[in-house]
C-alpha cells in the first residue's frame, strides 16, 4: 500500500515540471504571433508558389491570344562561300571566290481564321480571371490552415495546464486521503482510489504534452520554421463579426465561386473556339529577299548592290472534311463546357450550404463559451465545498473524484468551444475571402 502511494506521489511530481516547462515553452523557441505566422506561411507554402505558377501562366497565355492578332515577323541572315565559280548578277561577269551574303525578311498575317483567335482571346482571358480567383481563394485556405495550427498550438498549451492542474488536485486528494488513513477517519480504498485517480491524471498529462509537441511541430512545418516554435496569443478572443449581407457576397463574390464561374466562362469560349473549324482561314504573307557578292553594309543595300526579290501571297484553307475530327473535338468542348457549368452551379450551392454551417457553428461555439465558462465556476465551487466536506467526513471519496473530474471536464469543455469558436471564425473569412 505504502509503495503504491509513494509511486504515484513521486510521479506526480516528476510530471510537474516536465509540463511546466513544455509550457512555458518561450525560452529556446521561436515566438510567433498570428499575423507572423500568417505572413511567413504566405511566403513558403508550396499551394500558395502553385497558384501564382498558375496566374504567370495564365497571364502569359492571355499575352498569346492577343498576340495572335498581330502579323508573324521573322528575319533572315547568312553568309556563305564555296570553290565554284559565282557570276555576279548585275554586271554578269565572274568574280573571284569569296563570300555571299543573304538576307531576307517575312511577315505573314492571319486575316480572318473563323472567329477562333477572338474566341481563344476570350478563353484565355476567362481562364485568367479563374487563376487570379484561384490565387486568392488559395491564399485564405493558406491562411486557415495556419490559423488553425496556431490556436491548435495555442489549445493543446491550454489543456497541459489543465491537466497540470488535474494532476496536483489528485496528489493533493491523495495526500488527505493518506492522512484520513493514519488517522483513522478513512478507509484503505479511499486512498487506493486517489492513487489510482493520480495515476490517471499522470497519464493525461503525458498525452497533453505529448499533443503540445506535435501542434508546435505542425506550425513550425506550416510557417517553414526547422525548428519547433510557440504560438504568442492575442490577450482577447475575437467577437462576433457582421454577417450582415455576407450570404449575398458569398454568392457573388466569393473566390471559389468566382473562379468556378470563370472557368465555366473559359470552357464555353473554348466551345465556340472549336466550332471555327467549320469555317475557312485567309492569310496573307509577305517576303523580301537580298544577295550579293560585296561586304554588307547600308550603302550597299540603298544603291542597290543588293537586288531586291520580295513576293505577296494570299492563301485560303478550307477543310470540307477531316474524317470526324472536328466534330469529336466540339463534342469534347461541349461536355467541358457543360461539366464547367454544372460545377459553377454546384460551386454556388455549396458555398451557400457551407456558410449555413459556419455561421451555425459559430453562433454555436459562441453560446458554448459561455455556458463552459460558466460551468467552470460552479465546477470549481462544487469541489471546494466536496473538499471540506471530505475533510470533516460529510462526503465520501467518490463524491470527491466526481467533483474533480467534474472540473478538469468544464476546463477542456472551455478550452475546446473557444478553438472552435476562432476556427469556425478563420474558415468563414476564407470562404468569403476577406478578413471579417
């Protein structure tokens, strides 16, 4: 009896400190705030490099859409030289070997090509409008995702406490109950159950460190930090914010809404793109030419030593029929186009739906706050009067570890409905895609 009581005291106290000073965590580690967090995940995280990939392409292609309106222009130059006689051209007499020079210059330009360039302009446009959507919704998932592992940080801190705090009202309880059993005012098993409550508590303090650890970790890895680093809280919650008119903004103006709905804008441009292959192309094209036989330079070319060759062709290409290929590829766009449709319909919905969610879950936790907070008061008045009332032999040890377990219940409850109070708040500014 005597070593279980001594094991479970002496562990208790070996526990203490460790968690006092995962805790206390600030001395070796890194202290960062929400909004350091929030700027260095910005700059590291990978979704974040991608979706700017992502709008450089965009904006790039919506460069080559508009630049298919204007001509294609190419120039020319070589010099060459060979053991065969050569004739020069305007005197026709042979000239001694040496050196030809060439140069030439072309441009040619699509004049009409079925209304496909504008078409693919539009596209691309669309299809940029979608990237820069996508950057922006990206971000805020980004910043979401921080938030989350800094109040996760910041609630697995909380609850070491709260398990600290278990683990020295058990050793307490034990050390009563110990000194009710020498006394002779208490039974053998009202100390062997708070050993027993002692060693639980121990336990659940090496599982809150155990968690503290890895949230550090994961918002180390999430702000791009090689060590592990410690969430600085702010010193009030958040309020509520206004959701006056956000259900209306969300559906017009959220970003996976709006970059659904650009690419349903890109998919039926593209749609259009694909009918111009029913119609005829018309081009022109443009091409000079220069030789001679003498050194290169701007006299030469202005009195004529170089003789000029140029040629103007217009050309016209019609295909009657290419063996069902063009009919395969507008099918192909069409259910693109349609499937981009539907998704900006689903899109719409869903953030309809997920802002019903979030604003239930927020008001929610709200409300919870309040009715833990205040069930940690009468929690911990509770077991106040059930210690004296142990004390004086007015209540037994079950009442006593009921009253306790009570308490370190109503402190997690706390803990946990004001994580998901910022948590419900952060995914509520990233699905409308600003701070509220």
């Amino acid at each position: 009896m005597r070593r279980i009581i001594m094991v479970a005291m002496g562990g208790g106290l070996l526990a203490a400190p460790l968690a006092a000073q995962q805790a206390v965590s600030g001395g070796g580690l890194q202290q960062v705030t929400l909004q350091e967090a929030v700027r260095r995940a910005l700059l590291v995280q990978p979704a974040i490099v991608q979706a700017q990939g992502d709008l450089r392409n965009a904006g790039a292609a919506y460069r080559a859409s508009l630049g298919a309106f204007l001509p294609t222009i190419s120039a020319t130059a070589s010099a060459a030289t060979s053991n065969a006689q050569l004739i020069d051209r305007t005197t026709g007499r042979s000239v001694p070997v040496g050196y030809s020079y060439t140069s030439g210059l072309s441009a040619s330009l699509d004049l009409f090509t079925g209304f496909r360039r504008l078409f693919n302009w539009r596209s691309s446009g669309a299809s940029e409008d979608a990237a820069d959507a996508g950057l922006v919704n990206q971000r805020y998932q980004v910043i979401f995702a921080t938030t989350q592992a800094f109040y996760n940080a910041i609630a697995t801190e909380e609850l070491v406490r709260v398990a600290e705090a278990q683990v020295a009202r058990a050793r307490q309880e034990l050390q009563i109950s110990v000194d009710k059993l020498r006394a002779g005012s208490a039974t053998r098993s009202d100390s062997l159950r708070s050993a027993v409550d002692l060693g639980n508590a121990r336990l659940a303090l090496l599982q809150a460190q155990a968690n503290f650890a890895t949230a550090q970790a994961n918002l180390g890895r999430q702000i791009g930090a090689a060590a592990d680093v410690h969430a600085v809280p702010d010193t009030t919650l958040p309020g509520l914010p206004d959701t006056t008119g956000l259900r209306g903004e969300v559906l017009g103006r959220a970003p996976a809404v709006r970059q659904a709905e650009a690419q349903a804008r890109a998919a039926g441009a593209a749609a259009w793109s694909a009918r111009s292959q029913y119609l005829p192309t018309l081009n022109v094209a443009y091409g000079d030419n220069r030789q001679g036989t003498a050194s290169p330079s701007t006299s030469r070319l202005l009195d004529g030593g170089y003789p000029e060759t140029y040629n103007w062709r217009f050309g016209l290409t019609w295909t009657l029929f290419n063996g069902f290929v063009r009919e395969q590829q507008q099918t192909s766009a069409a259910v693109s186009r349609d499937v981009a449709d539907a998704r900006a319909a689903d899109a719409r919905l869903q953030a309809n739906a997920q802002l019903t969610q979030l604003l239930a879950a927020l008001y929610t936790s709200a409300t919870q706050i309040d009715i833990s907070t205040a069930q940690v008061a009468a929690a911990t008045e509770d077991l106040r009067v059930q210690q004296e009332r142990y004390r004086v032999g007015a209540a037994t040890i079950l009442d006593l570890l009921t009253s306790q377990a009570s308490l370190t219940q109503a402190q997690v409850n706390l803990v946990q409905s004001r994580f998901n109070f910022v948590i419900a708040r952060a995914q509520l500014e990233a699905l409308v895609g600003r701070q509220l």
